[in-house]
RNA sequence: GGACCCGUGGCUCAGUUGGUAGAGCGUCUCGUUUACACCGAGAAGGUCAAAGGUUCGAGUCCUUUCGGGUCCACCA
C-alpha cells in the first residue's frame, strides 16, 4: 500500500466496477423490503451544482439501506426545463445574430431538442463523479415517450373532471421573452418609482384626484373608484367623471378594497392591466378593454399607439401637463413584478390559458401532513409548506414557449374557433370535430409548465411502460407472436420491459421484453382490408390499411413507422413483471433543497395523491444551500460559483461528500469551507493509514492467515465469539465501545441526523480508535488483539462508508479478497 | 404586511427530550521520523447578540429588542 491515499487511482475504476456489477440496483437484494428514493431530475442541459452536491444526502440514505438489506431504489433522471433550457438556447441563437422569431415551432424545437441531446449525457457523468449509487439502468427523462404520455393522460383526466379549465385571466407576462408566468416564478423587487396624482374632471363639476405609478394604462381606464365610506368623496360616487387622455365618460364607483389613507383615497381602474382592477371590475361589472400587446407596444390607445410601454408614459406625462391634469408627483417605493429570467418588469396582460383548479387539490395535500401521512425534515417547513398551499391560486399551466410537452387540446377551425371549445385527448390528435365532423383541427401551440409533468415525477418514473394493442391482436401476442409494426414512436430501446395493454377495454393482457427496434417506413396504404390489423401486423412488406376514413391525413406511404421485436409473456405470468410502481410506491424519502419545496414538492403531492390515490412519498426531506465561502449566495451574475467537480478532483468525492455533511445541521444553509475539505481528505488519508498499519500486523502476526475475517455482523453472537477468545480488559472495552458507535450512528441515520452521525464517526475512528487504542495495542499485539483491531476497523469502514464510499471500498476490499463493502451487511447491534 | 432561519472561542460551524460549553481550521508548547508531518501529546481562548421571564437548573423553553439572511404577499 502507498504510504499516501490517491483518490484519482480509486474512484473512477471503483465506480465502473459497481456499476458493471449491478450493485446500483435493486436486484441486487431481491428479497428485501422495498426502499425508494426518486432523485430530484437536474437539468439535463445543466452543469453540476452545489444543489447536486447536496444529493449525498440520499447516496447515504440509499447506502445505508442497501447495506441493511433493503431492496434499495434510486432512480435517477433528467427534467427538459422548459423555459431554463430554450432561454440558455435563445441566447445562444442571439450570439449568431439570430432570434427565435427566425424559426417555425417545429424547427425551432428540433433544434433545441438536438442542443440539448448534445450536451445531455454531462448531467448523469457528472453525478457518478460523486459516487452516487443512482440505478442508470432506470434512468428517466421528462420527455421519454412514457412520461410524456403519463402527462397528456393526467391532463385529459383533469379535464374530464373539470379540474382544468381554459380561463381569460391576466397573466404575468414577460414581452420580452415571450411567454407567461406562475406566481411562483415572478421576481418582486423593491424599487424607487414616482407615485403620480392625476385630476380627473367630474362631468357636474369639480374633480377628483387620484393617485397612480401607472399613468400610460389611463386609456384603458373604466372608473374612478373610492372607498364609500370617505366622506371626501361620498357625493361622487355614482357620478361620472372624464377620462383626461381620451375623453371618455367613465363611471366613479364605490369599493371598500379603497385604502383611504394611501394617495389621495381615489384610485383608477384599469382592469385589464392590474390584477386588482380585475377582480373589481368583474364585481362591479366593468368592460376590460386590452391596451398593451403582447409585444410590450401600446395598442387601442390613440396617440399612443405603438410606442412602448415606458415611452407611452413619458407621452402620457406630457398630454397631463399640457392640460394641467398633473398635480403633483412623488417618490414612492414600489415592488415591481419582474422576470425571473431577463429581469425586466412583467406586464399583466389579459390571456386564455390552461388553469388547474387548485381547491380540492391543495386541501389533500395539506390534509395528508396534517394527519401525518407525510413528515417533514425539518419540522419548521410545513408551516411554509401549510402557508403557501393555503394561499394558492388557481394554478396557470400554459406557456408561450416551443420547448416542452405540448398541450394536447384541438381546437375545430370550422365551427368552435370562437366558442372557446377544446377537443383534449390523450395526446393523439383527434379524427375529426365531433361537433360538425371537420378535420380541420389545430392543436394548441402551448407547451406545459415543466412544474406540471415533474409534479408527476414519483410515480411517472416508477410507472411500467405499456404498449397498446387492439382487441384483435390480443390473441396473437398470446400465441408468441413476436413482432410488431406500430405508426406510434414509443421510445421504447432493447432490453425495456413493457406492459401490453389494451387500447380498448384499457386492461393488460401480457407484458414483454423488448429485444429490437427498428425505425422503417410505410409501404403501402391498404383501405380495402376492414380487419386491417392483420395487414398491420404482417411483415415483410409493411402494409397499413385504416379504418378511418381519410387515413392520408395521418399516415402516407412514406411515413415513419416502427417495428418493434419483443418477447412476449400470457397475464398469468404478470407477477414476474419488475412493477417499479406497484413494489417502490409511494416512495419513501424526497429528499431536496427547501427553494423548492412550493414549486415541486407541494405540487407532487397534489397531483400524486390525484392520479394514484396515494401519497407519493412518506418523507420529506430538506437541505440548505451552499454558500460561498463568505456566505454570500452563488449566482452566475455575481460570478461566485464554484463548480464542485473541481473540488471532486482536487479533495476526492469522499472528502467533499464528508464535509458538505459533517458540522452542517439538517436543513441549514452552509458557507463552502476549505479547511472542512481539507481535513476531511486528512480523514480519508487518515483511514487509509490505519489500513496500512493492519495490513503491516496482518503479515507480522497473522502470516496471511485471515481468510476467516468474517464481519459481518457485531450482533451479539458474533461479539461473544469474540469476548470469549478475549482476555485483554481494553480488547473488550473497545470491543463494546464500537458496539456502542454502531448503534448510535444507525440511529442517527434513522433520524437523518446526517451531521451527528459523521462527527460521531470521524471523533471515534481518529481520536478513539487510532489515537488511543491502536497506540495501546502496537506494542502488545499477538493473534486475538489482531482478530479485535482488524474487526473494528472494518465495521467502521461499513458505518462510514455511505459517507465515503470510495476509500472504503478500496480498503475493504484489500482485507476482504475483492469482497465489496456496498453490497455487505450493515454491523448489526442488539 | 405575513412567515421562517441565523447571531456560540480569531474564522467556519455542531450542540439531538433543558443537567457543570464542543469540533475543524488558526495560535502556542513539546514530541515522534518504520501506520500516518495529510502525524502524536498538551495548552491558551467563549459573561453562548441584549434584556426580562419559566425552572432546583436555560446556549437549549417563553416574551421583547437589536443585528444578518431567506421566502411569501395585488396596497394603487
């Protein structure tokens, strides 16, 4: 052994030995109680972060249970991010001097599509670097044919049960980037602004000055609007009052929302530009006339027309003075709603979208951890988890961008255009209009929130693959056929295991492997042959013929189809069916940064307990960040970010797994530390030494007769074997006071007091059994000391190995011919 | 406006149901060079932000104040 632990000679071989062998899965304890955790899917077009650092966490969760026999699941997968990735891409598209206008839909999302299958792949290599023992072999991605079908059922589903609706409603939208916004993605920031006070001429006299920090949305005004119990102004209201741009007649209206000790008590209402002035103007019965285009660009509004928003009210400003309408104005300290992603000021803007009626939804999800049907780590997050739900508004689905799940809904050019009417299924486009029979059908150009399909993400990633199969060929999969052409791309790839379902009646009647899948192209279009699945099925040549009547509009000679060669199984045979679903849900931990405990966590509650009528997960799990090492935030901006794959290779993964978790309680923030880095790779160093010293008194004491090292297990049997042989006071004592570590480290895990657990183990490995009881029995070692101290120390290698997993393996694996510690038990107790 | 987190030795942070303050790094003294100088033995250093309360006893529970940070929220 080197007298110096390297981390670049272990990891990397180490890594890819595991995985070859299959320890990542699940298999791997076949008959052990299931254990599962999803990974939080990254970006796929992402770069490794602290945030993916921080999953060690659940490596040791994984670890730990593996190790104790558990049938231990962590699937890991990669999330499109719909507006992250085609903001990054039009960026990019900028730097050539190109924008995203440039392109058709389908273009445009062909090219993001191939972008980010370029760089994908970086994600999940990066990630192994860690050490994580994800099971790549399951390895999702939110655009999988699968899930993306998963998404358009739950869709359909909602909008059968009238949980999805279509709604005029304003929406926060950015006209730069083109697109709206959730709640949650709005940016408050606090800014210094004028607050404006406007005269606005009462038709019988005398006028009423209202307050405003908007002046340009005037032109889309519809009242004055007082507090009715200001006596002020108690004699106008019901009166009407000129509208100083245009000069239109508007009605003064009464409204308790009025504060009237802000401004002057008077307000305008603007209620297509204001989420306030919306929901009075639905009270009170108002028009919503739109003044701003979606480009940003005053519309409908007279002499402003055309001029951005900002310019329209600098013009604005100037009709007001000219006129002497402006009585004054103010500095006032006002938060904008700005884009999170360009950071300029979000426009309200009246829009139809998708909206997922969030009533009933939210009542569940915080009814389950009131009941404690899940539990939260730490405690203190279900009151942001409680407070938020409790204050959710409906949530808004749609976005204006290509890249994403598109919305399955159709809309009949013929006879619905105006009547608001959709046509949603489960993702195939629809024949014809079932109202007036037309084909002519255009498919919303909407893609999901990418909230929407990862609130699935639990039980979409456990779900078995199915394949539809009509009625007729039911009977020939059962006779092993083992062929078959389908128009559908279903992602599947060689070695996917897959449900055989039926389209019609929707149940399963076998399941498969598939061995081969080959992309082809049709043929030749048979419409004569009514039983045409015979045609479809049959090889060779590929046939297609249709029932329906104007199959060109669907399939040409030339299109695509697949032939997909698979094995197949009779239903009776369906318990030897690996059902991810049925044996790993719900879940057990969802481990995450506590940022995005609202954004997914709350909404994988909602929708899981919606779709699967259970939980998704019976623990909740929350990490702090990692700040720099002066505590501040990292962000690109600030140019502060430290990669952590720069860390991996300077300290080895060991040594930054350990120190991420070591001295950090549970849920905390923490600032990136060098000096923790560094002693931690002295720790790894440390082991290693201790493992050096053995090996040495192996060879002087032992003479390389240790073949019988058995430890796996300081269960009480194993401990008296041992006590019995035993004659040294500090043997024993050391002997118990490992026992004593064992315990106590397995509890804290339990507890996922990951921190406790890692000083427990460095304080006793370093300063209990190095220091003191290897200095002890350097100079008295004979046979049964030997036995004692090369024992304990592989049971602290099997208690810190969740942590470290690397050095643990490479030392183990020295003392144990090749035996690896990962897929060893856990050191029992009691 | 509401909620949450943090304020413990020079620095970064632990402190698990309240029971005489801990670690790493840094500093100082001494030692060892056949497990490890990425080492060992030892030392100095804290009125636990402040005040009040509960308690036999509070870093730990309660109240208030101050300082740092985060999240949420439609006051024009």
């Amino acid at each position: 052994m080197d007298k110096v632990y390297n981390h670049k000679d272990v990891e990397e071989r180490i890594y890819s030995e595991w995985e070859k062998k299959g320890y990542f899965k699940p298999e791997i304890n076949p008959k052990g109680k299931p254990y599962c955790v999803i990974l939080p899917p990254p970006n796929a077009n992402g770069a490794l972060h602290f945030g993916h650092a921080m999953f060690t966490i659940e490596d040791i969760l994984i670890r730990y249970h593996r190790m104790r026999g558990f049938s231990a699941l962590w699937l890991p997968g990669t999330d499109h991010a719909g507006i992250e990735t085609q903001f990054v891409f039009e960026k990019k598209l900028k730097a050539e001097g190109k924008s995203r206008l440039d392109f058709d839909r389908d273009t445009l999302y062909k090219m993001i599509r191939e972008y980010v299958d370029e760089h994908r792949g970086g994600i999940e290599s990066q990630l192994k670097r860690l050490g994580f023992s994800l099971d790549w072999s399951r390895e999702k991605y939110t655009l999988d044919p699968g899930i993306v079908r998963l998404v358009y059922k739950t869709f359909k589903k909602m909008h059968d049960e009238g949980l999805v609706y279509r709604g005029y409603r304003l929406v926060n939208y950015c006209t730069f980037d083109g697109t709206s916004f959730s709640d949650l993605e709005v940016v408050n920031t606090e800014a210094e602004g004028l607050l404006y006070y406007i005269k606005f001429p009462i038709k019988t006299g005398g006028y009423i000055t209202i307050a405003t920090t908007r002046p340009e949305t005037m032109v889309g005004d519809v009242a004055v609007m007082v507090n009715p119990k200001d006596k002020r102004y108690k004699e106008f209201v019901g009166k009407t009052a000129i509208l100083p741009m245009v000069d239109r007649e508007i009605p003064v209206i009464g409204d308790e929302y009025v504060d009237m000790k802000f401004g002057t008590g008077a307000v305008k209402v603007t209620p297509s530009h204001d989420f306030n002035d919306f929901e009075i103007a639905k009270r009170h019965n108002l028009n919503f006339p739109p003044i701003i285009g979606m480009d940003g660009k005053m519309q409908n509004a007279g002499v402003l027309d055309g001029l951005y928003v900002k310019q329209a009210r600098l013009k604005t400003l100037e009709i007001l003075r000219e006129k002497n309408l402006l009585e004054k104005e103010e500095k006032h300290k006002m938060v904008l709603r700005t884009c999170y992603k360009c950071k300029n000021v979000l426009e309200p803007l009246p829009l139809e979208q998708w909206f997922v009626k969030v009533d009933g939804l939210r009542k569940k999800a915080i009814d389950v951890i009131k009941k404690g049907k899940i539990k939260a780590y730490p405690k203190n997050f279900e009151n942001q988890y409680f407070q938020w739900l409790e204050n959710l508004e409906d949530w808004n689905i749609s976005r204006q961008i290509v890249w994403g799940i598109r919305i399955p809904a159709w809309k009949c050019s013929h006879c619905h255009r105006d009547k608001n009417e959709w046509i949603v299924t489960d993702g195939s486009k629809p024949e014809k209009c079932p109202n007036c029979g037309s084909k002519k059908l255009e498919q919303d150009t909407d893609t999901f929130d990418t909230w929407f399909s990862s609130a699935q993400w639990p039980f979409a990633t456990l779900t078995p693959l199915t394949m539809g199969f009509h009625e007729d060929v039911v009977p020939q999969v059962l006779k092993g056929k083992t062929k078959t052409y389908r128009l559908r791309d279903y992602g599947f790839k060689a070695g996917d295991k897959v449900l055989f379902e039926n389209t019609q009646s929707q149940k399963l009647f076998g399941y498969g492997v598939i061995k081969q899948v080959e992309e082809t192209t049709v043929e030749k279009i048979d419409y004569k042959d009514k039983t045409h699945f015979k045609t479809y099925e049959s090889l060779g040549e590929l046939i297609v013929a249709f029932k329906l009547r104007n199959p060109d509009k669907i399939v040409t000679p030339q299109s695509k189809a697949y032939l997909y060669t698979y094995e197949s199984h009779p239903l009776k045979e369906l318990e030897n069916f690996p059902n991810d679903y049925k044996k790993f849900y719900p879940t057990d931990v969802m481990e995450t940064g506590y940022d995005i405990l609202k954004a997914w966590v709350s909404r994988m509650v909602m929708v899981g307990l919606y779709i699967t009528g259970d939980v998704p997960f019976k623990h909740i799990l929350l990490h702090g960040l990692v700040n720099d090492p002066y505590g501040k935030k990292m962000s690109k901006s600030k140019g502060n970010v430290i990669n952590p794959l720069e860390l991996v290779d300077k300290y080895g993964a060991d040594s930054v797994r350990f120190a991420l978790v070591y001295g950090n309680a549970t849920g905390n923030d923490q600032s990136l530390s060098f000096p923790k880095l560094e002693a931690a790779r002295k720790f790894t160093n440390k082991l290693w030494n201790m493992a050096r010293f053995i090996d040495m008194k192996r060879k002087d004491v032992i003479l390389n007769e240790v073949k019988d090292l058995d430890s796996s297990s300081v269960s009480r049997r194993t401990q008296n074997d041992i006590l019995r042989v035993v004659q040294n006071k500090k043997d024993k004592e050391m002997i118990e006071e490992t026992q004593k570590l064992a315990e106590e480290v397995t509890q804290d895990l339990e507890k996922y007091n990951f921190n406790f657990a890692a000083e427990k183990l460095y304080e006793f490995a370093w300063h209990t059994f190095a220091d003191k009881y290897i200095e002890d029995v350097k100079n008295r070692i004979d046979e049964n000391s030997f036995l004692v101290l090369s024992f304990l120390f592989l049971v602290q290698l099997k208690l810190l190995h969740p942590f470290m997993p690397f050095v643990t393996e490479e030392i183990y694996q020295r003392f144990n011919f090749g035996k690896s510690i990962m897929i060893d038990t856990w050191p029992a107790f009691a």
